[in-house]
C-alpha cells in the first residue's frame, strides 16, 4: 500500500472513529477498537511476531500522542 492510499484510510478510519466517540463515547470506542486491532494482530502473525508487536506496544506507551485536532471527546 503506497503512503496517499495508507492516508486516506488513516483519514477515513479517524473520522469514523470520531462519530462513534460523539455518538458512544470516547473510552468504549478505544475499547473495542483495540480489541478488534488485537484480534486482527492475532490472526495475521505468527504467535512469536503477535508477542513481539503487543511488548513493543506497551514498551511504546510514552510515545503515544494525544490528538490536536479533531478533538474526540
């Protein structure tokens, strides 16, 4: 996938992300969002690859930003 189709979709999951946090609330949707990333993880990759992505996900937690904008509340 080149980098402007890897845009579009980031663009267009966001903003579906953000009308489910208007409509649903911002900590249930992040809850099933990665529950769901998690499962697709889990299906794509080996169980050593799964193991390596989920510890650098937690090893990367202080690098996570916070959205400037749109705002999700």
């Amino acid at each position: 996938m080149n980098d402007a189709k890897l845009q579009r979709l980031y663009d267009t999951f966001l903003e579906f992300a953000d009308h489910m946090c208007a409509e649903h609330g911002a900590m249930e949707v992040a809850a099933i969002m990665m529950a769901q990333a998690l499962t697709i993880y889990k299906s794509a990759m080996s169980e050593e690859d799964y193991n390596r992505m989920v510890d650098n996900i937690s090893s990367s937690r202080d690098k996570v930003k916070t959205f400037q904008r749109p705002v999700i509340q």
